[in-house]
C-alpha cells in the first residue's frame, strides 16, 4: 500500500513534463533577497509574496509540486485559506522542507553537514495532516583545497538516506537533494568527479537504509564548472558530461530526477535543462525535469518590489519562467520562447 501511494505522487509530480516549484526559502534567505530589493522584511510581506506566488494563474499546467518551507505551510492567504490549500485546489502537491540547515563538520574546515533528523517523525505526522505529500532535504558539498573529504560525503549521504526512508515510512515522496555548489574556480571535470563520488555513496546509503528507489526523486546539481572558473561550454557539452555522469551513478529504478538551478541565471537554466533533454544517449530511463527556486521566481520578484500594483505582472513572470522550463523538461524550448 505504501509503495503505492508513493509511486502515484511521483507520477502526479511529474505528469506530463511538469516540474517542481521551490519556494521554500528560510526566513533569512527570504529577508536577505527583499533587503536586496527595498522590501520590507515582515512576515506580512513573506505572507504576500507567497500568496500571489500560489495564486498565480495557470500554475498548475506546468508544476505539479510546490515545496514550501515551515512557516508558508501554517500560512493563510488574505482571503483567510491556507496556502498548501490553495494548491491543492489547483491540482498541485504541497512539499516541504524538513531539514535544518547546515551547520559546521567538526574537524573538516569548510565542510558541512546538514541538522534535523531529531523529532523528524512527528514533523513529518504533523506535515501530512497539513496536507504535505513530499519532502526535501538538502545536503551541500563544496569544492576547494582538499575538499570535499570522503568523511563529509559519506556523513551527508547517511544523513539524507535516513531522511528518505523515514520519509517514506510517513507516505510521502523524498526529493534527496545532494548538491555540490558552483562557488569556487573549479573545472567541469571536477565538478562531474566529485557529484559522481557523492552520488555513488548517495545510492549506496540509500540501499542501506532500505529505500525505495521507485518512490523518490533525486535533486542534484546539473555538471557545470564552478562560477569563477575561466571554462567555457556550450549547452550541449554540459548537457552531455551530466547524462553520462548520471548514467555511470544513478540507478535506472529512481523514476525522476529534478535539477536545482544552483545559481545559474534563469534563461541558462532553462536552455541546459532543454539540452539535457535532447542529448541522445542510448539510454535515459529518467524523467529528466527542474525543481528550480531563484530561476524561476527571481525575476518575478524583481518586478513586485513589494507593491501591490505590480502583483499581476510578477504572476505573469512566473508563469513565463514555469512555462519555458516545462518545454524544456520535454525538450521543447528555444529562445524565441522568451519573446
């Protein structure tokens, strides 16, 4: 019965090139992004920023999950109707973040490790009464001097693995989200070697821990060199060095695999994804498709500024970045899409 329920919500999260909608920032992360733009950093206006979020009309005909964060979860929308009940209405599934952040590895300068696996079963009982039927949890690898260490990997890969199996056992889809972040000047190379390693050890945790792979979703990074690395690609190079890397790391049985935007602008996000669509490989046995936060709601954000008058054409933003990313998740995006 379990398996059931959780390979049904996949299917629904996925359906027809649809993808994830992230808009599950922490209270900090979300103030930093409006004192960037003059915007009042109250809960009143997180409350209004998720609303027209949530309300923007048509979503649901290209995302098929939104994963929110505590605080948007136990929000009510003006009209006095919870948020994950406005998207439910909408035919799209509520999510949430379940970890903590990262903190410090003891004894690893410069690595982390992620918190919040205590009391995770009752946040997740207490999640699904609130209409959660998915999850996230993210764990960060950075590149550098002697980094990352196998410790740190093989420690983020327990901690998600244990994450997804009591996930599981609550009925909800685990979206395992190990990223490796694009900060430093490493090449593609490294980039590819490292997310190979840590997948690898990702897998076998999860076998470990006796996962379903047919009942999660895998959130990694795309193969992209680091943001200070003086490399160039195209579209089709590193569409081709993520396939293959995925191929030689990620088991056939893990039905989707939803990409992070890690930084990338949002037009080069939706132009990769469409190419790893098209990249002919002899095989793909994944659905391939986007879970993506800043590539789809920051330039949205940039026109609301925090004023009512600006809500309807921040809306339309949304849905331009979530239609353009579900042609892509099929592989059919161009640029004159953008028009």
């Amino acid at each position: 019965m379990r398996n059931e329920v959780l390979s049904k919500t996949v299917k629904l999260l996925l359906d027809a090139g649809k993808g994830l909608l992230a808009m599950d920032e922490s209270i900090n992360t979300c103030n930093k992004r409006f004192r960037d733009l003059n915007i009042p950093e109250t809960y009143e206006y997180r409350q209004k920023y998720r609303e027209f979020i949530v309300t923007t009309p048509g979503l649901e005909q290209y995302i098929g999950g939104a994963i929110l964060c505590d605080e948007t979860i136990r929000q009510d929308t003006s009209a006095g109707i919870p948020m994950a009940e406005v998207l439910i209405k909408k035919g799209i599934i509520p999510g949430i973040k379940v970890d903590n952040g990262t903190v410090p590895m003891a004894s690893f300068p410069g690595e982390s490790i992620t918190e919040g696996l205590d009391g995770l079963a009752s946040r997740f009982e207490n999640y699904r009464q609130l209409g959660a039927r998915f999850a996230k949890w993210r764990a960060v690898i950075r590149i550098g001097p002697g980094i990352p260490s196998a410790a740190c990997m093989r420690f983020n890969a327990q901690l998600l693995a244990q994450y997804a199996a009591q996930c599981q056992e609550a009925r909800m889809v685990p979206v395992v989200e190990p990223e490796v972040l694009m900060d430093g000047d490493h090449s593609l190379e490294t980039c590819a070697s490292v997310t190979r390693d840590l997948l690898l050890q990702v897998f076998e945790a999860l076998y470990e821990h006796r996962v379903d792979l047919s009942g999660m979703l895998l959130k990694p990074n795309m193969i992209l060199p680091g943001n200070n690395s003086t490399q160039l690609f195209t579209d089709e190079e590193i569409a081709g060095n993520t396939i293959n890397c995925f191929l030689e790391s990620v088991p056939a049985a893990v039905p989707g695999i939803v990409f992070l935007s890690g930084g990338q602008d949002a037009q080069s996000a939706t132009a990769r994804l469409n190419a790893i669509n098209l990249y002919q490989a002899k095989i793909k046995p994944w659905r391939l498709s986007f879970s993506y936060s800043r590539a789809i709601l920051q330039p949205a954000l940039g026109i609301w500024k925090g004023e009512d008058q600006n809500i309807q054409k921040a809306q339309a933003a949304i849905l331009h970045r979530a239609a353009c990313n579900h042609a892509a998740s099929t592989g059919q995006y161009h640029p004159g899409l953008e028009n």
